[in-house]
C-alpha cells in the first residue's frame, strides 16, 4: 500500500502536507489561530509617562483641593472658587481626558479593542482628532466616530 500524502491549501497560498487528510486539516487550523493570534498582537498598549499622568490627573486634583481649601479658610469665597475651578477645568481638560483614554487603550481587554472595524482604532481616532482639532471640535468627531462604530461601517477612516 503506498504511503498517500494528503494536500490541503490555505490562504496566501500556504499548502499543507500531511498523512491523512484530517492532520492537514487541523495543520491548517493551528494555521489560521496563530494568524489570528498575531493580528490580535498588533494592537499596541500604549505606555504612560510620568509627565502624562502629572498633568492629567495630580496637578489638576492639587489645584482643585488648594481651591476648596481657599473655599473653606476664606469665609466661602465663592467669588474666587468659582473662576478658578472653571479655569482649572478648562486648562487640564484636555491632558486629563488624553490620560482616561491612554488607560483605556492600556487596561481595555484584547477582545474589545481588537473588535475595532476602523483604522485606525476608536480611541487613537479620538487622541488624533483632538490634537487636530483641539479638545471641544476633536472631541465631538471621536464621539461621532464611536457612533458610526457598528455593522456596515468600517475602513480606513483618519480625522
């Protein structure tokens, strides 16, 4: 009886050879897993520098508690709290927000991000439009893109 030797082709053109038909077959399923695996490999978590999470989240918090101590010491000075906050929120919005969406893309689970029908990704949409257009206007085009993030959309799609 002659040894049969068993073919099956995947994509790209890989051909698989084996004793028997089923071992080709599951040649070509580790395959195409370990392809999957890989594509999933490419998403990147992104590192966080200390000068990123200084100006995004301990600065703005010490701003806001020396502005409620000046609020309590000053006979509740809501003449002075009340610009300031609003100064300091405007002034570290767009650091804090840059920083919530860094821990997004470093924490999320691999199966959320790597569901993303766009390039690039929801969220590096969101930090390249804000640099683009500023917080407010970059914003409100992340938050549309998340919108638009369902069936039959998807592509390549930059600010």
């Amino acid at each position: 009886m002659a040894d049969e030797v068993s073919e099956i082709s995947a994509e790209e053109g890989k051909t698989f050879y084996a004793d028997s038909e089923e071992e080709a077959k599951a040649l070509t399923i580790a395959y195409m897993m370990q392809r999957v695996n890989d594509e999933h490999e490419e998403i990147k978590r992104p590192s966080i520098s200390f000068f990123q999470l200084f100006s995004g989240l301990i600065l703005p918090l010490m701003l806001q508690a020396s502005n409620l101590l000046v609020y309590f010491f000053l006979y509740r000075a809501l003449w002075l709290v009340i610009p300031a906050a609003t100064l300091i929120f405007s002034i570290f919005i767009k650091p804090t927000f840059i920083l919530f969406v860094l821990l997004y893309q470093k924490f999320a689970p691999l199966s959320l991000r790597a569901s993303c029908r766009f390039e690039p990704s929801c969220s590096n949409y969101m930090l390249l439009a804000i640099e683009k257009y500023g917080f407010w206007k970059g914003f409100f085009k992340g938050v549309r893109r998340l919108f638009r993030c369902r069936y039959p959309n998807g592509g390549i799609d930059y600010p």
